[in-house]
C-alpha cells in the first residue's frame, strides 16, 4: 500500500447542531449591526476580543512560556512539544494573527469545529496576500507548516483577577484553539497542494469565545497591513474600541503612550519609551490611512496624535449600518446609562445576599464592556452573572 493510499480520510465537517444554529445566526446578525451587512468587494473577517485584549508576541520570545498581561487580564502561552520533547516554540507575529482571523471566521460561517485546510485556506492565503510558491519543500511553505504547528500545538490560558489582596477573585479560561489535527505534506510531490488532506478542530472552549462577542474586520484592511503585526493589532483593537465606545455612549478616549505599550505587545522595553512611540504613531497613521470606504481616498478615522498619548473620537464604521430595532435600543440605552430599571435591581437585591447591587451593577458593565459582550436580554445576563459571582465566592444559593 503507497503511502498516499494509507493517508485516512479526513474527517468530514460537523453539521451546525439545531440547537446552534439560532444562536449562530443571532451572532451573525449581531456582527452585521456592529459594521453593517458586507459588500461583495469588502469580504469580512471575524476575530475575538480576547486575544485582542492580550495579544499574542511581535517577535520569537524564543522561551517555551509567554504572559502578556493588560490590566487585570493575563494572556499565558505555553509551547507544545514534539515526540523528542522538543518545543516548537511559541506562535508570533503577523502569519499566527491571520490564520486565527481565517478560523474564527470559519467558525462564525459555519458554526463548525472542523476545519479543512485546503481551499478555503489557500484562498484566504491569497486574499490576504500570501501569493508566493506555499507547495512543497519552499521557504515559504516551510514557514506556514512551522507557524501552524507553534499556533496549534500551543495551550492558551487566559486569567483575570479582581479585588484585593483581602478579598477578591481570580478566574481563568483554557482556550487551546486545536483540539484534534491532521498536517498533511509530501515533499516528494511538490505540485501536489501542501494542505491537502489536513483539517484542524477547535476545541469547544475556544469555539464559545469565538462566538461569545466577534469583532469583524475588512479582509482587505488585514491584507494591507499583514506585514506590521503592530499594525494589524492597532487595526483590530480600532475596531473593537469604536464598537464599545458607542455601546457605552462614549464620544472619546484618551490614552497615553505608557497605557498603550500596555495594550500592544511589541516587545519593546518600557524604558524605550521613544522607540515604541515613534512605531506606535507610525502603524496607527497606516491604519487611519486605510479607513476610509473601497472608492474614497479620505480617512474617516476621528483621532489626534500628540506628544502625550492618543485622543480616539468616535468614528464611523467602514460599512454602512443598519437601522437598530427596539429591542437593540433598549439594549444599548441601558449601556449607555450603565444602569438598570427598578424591576431588574429590585430583583438584584433577592439575589445578591450580602454584595451591594451597585457594586455588582459596575463590575458587570465593566466586564462586558472588556469583553465586548452586547447581551441578548441584559436584565436576565445581569441576573446570571450575580448568580455567578457569588457561586465563584464559594456561597451556598
């Protein structure tokens, strides 16, 4: 038997379980109210806040452990190993950014965990700007194959604390994004397609942070800057901010530029405060450069540059909205209010034991706002996550 005979098959995708798919198509929807229904010229790609939050390295850290942390959140990164107990070392960089963008934008499709890498894959490769020889025993598809292993062989870990060193909580969340994987290559055939028969599926965890608040994203823009991961970070946190900002009924914010060497992985040392800040304005000229619509040459991106830091107004989204329904206003004038009506804190108060609403009431809106989370029927969230918390304080309901 050849080796090409003994290859098994790859496991067919899974069907979007009937229970999934209102829930699915509630996303989509959610994500068309967010940046408007897409234009067949401007594709759309989806990413996660999560990982927009605490973003993966700029450079090789060349360590088998990695933490970025952003204020009471942590990132941790741990290398796979091969067979020989060897890493394969920690994903960085631009390539590892845009294959999630491919897989959580899969999943946003489809609702799916299984992923082929064949032509679906090799075209997001092209329409992000990937068009050099990715067959065979290339550089290029060398580097792919090693940044796929590094991206799928790695553990994800995502942390977050909360209160003092007396009383407080610390959660976290394993998120590993491949659950199962087959890498299929054969160097002996270079003009056969080097992805051909392989598929990766997402862990479960990881498919619920996807389709817990998903950013979306031109295809397009992510192509202009895939070769600045700074830039693409810059790109997708806009993004993200401009959406919260108006959820929260904000018209600015303003951050410094030690604040933003927060956010943003580069790598730089705290004390090259020049040298982050000279990069930092650089990508974000480049990204307000690209918003603008496909036919127009005029950035829309509201913002000022200063000496001190970033002044971000809000801005319009680059495809046109829709009208909100009732239901979404409602929704979004209790966010704006960061407050509930009467009813919903009376029945707050049944449920909080010994917390006080308020209390409860401002870290819930802090935390959907860090997550991103624009919920379905906020009253009954906000009523879960009181339920939640006290369970988390080890209180008998």
């Amino acid at each position: 038997m050849t080796e090409k005979q003994a290859r098994p098959t790859p496991k067919p995708p899974a069907r979007v379980h009937p229970n999934d798919r209102g829930r699915v198509e509630g996303l989509n929807a959610l994500a068309t109210l967010i940046q408007g229904a897409p234009q067949p010229k401007t594709p759309l790609s989806y990413y996660t806040p999560i990982l927009i939050q605490c973003t993966l390295p700029h450079s090789d850290p060349k360590t088998v452990v990695w933490q970025k942390t952003n204020g009471d959140v942590s990132l941790i990164v741990a290398s796979g190993f091969d067979r020989n107990l060897q890493p394969y070392g920690i994903p960085y960089g631009s390539f590892p950014r845009l294959v999630l963008a491919y897989i959580i934008t899969r999943v946003m499709q489809t609702g799916e965990r299984s992923i082929v890498l064949s032509s679906h894959f090799s075209t997001f490769l092209k329409e992000i700007g990937y068009t050099g020889n990715l067959r065979g025993n290339t550089r290029a598809a060398n580097s792919i194959r090693s940044q796929l292993l590094r991206l799928l062989m790695a553990n994800f870990r995502v942390e977050a604390s909360a209160g003092t060193e007396e009383k407080g909580v610390t959660v976290g969340e394993k998120i590993d994004v491949a659950r199962k994987y087959a890498l299929w290559w054969d160097y002996k055939n270079p003009d056969q397609d080097s992805l051909w028969g392989s598929y990766i599926e997402i862990s479960e965890e990881f498919r619920e942070a996807i389709l817990r608040a998903p950013v979306p994203l031109r295809t397009d823009i992510l192509k202009a800057h895939r070769k600045s991961p700074l830039a693409l970070d810059v790109y997708m946190w806009v993004s993200y901010r401009l959406f919260t900002m108006r959820a929260a009924g904000q018209e600015s914010i303003s951050l410094g530029y030690g604040r933003l060497q927060e956010q943003f992985g580069t790598g730089i040392s705290e004390k090259d405060y020049r040298t982050f800040r000279s990069r930092f304005k650089q990508a974000f000229t480049e990204v307000a450069g690209h918003w603008r619509p496909p036919d127009s040459p005029k950035s829309l991106l509201n913002h000022e540059l200063n000496e001190t830091g970033l002044v971000l107004y809000r801005s319009p989204f680059l495809i046109a909205q829709p009208r909100a329904s009732q239901t979404q206003e409602k929704i979004q004038g209790i966010l704006e209010r960061r407050r509930f009506d009467q009813e919903t804190r009376r029945r707050a108060h049944q449920l909080a034991g010994q917390w006080d609403v308020d209390y409860l009431e401002k870290q819930y809106f802090g935390w959907i706002e860090r997550e991103g989370i624009m919920p379905k029927d906020a009253s009954a969230h906000f009523l879960d996550f009181i339920t939640t918390h006290r369970k988390r304080h080890g209180e008998n309901l």
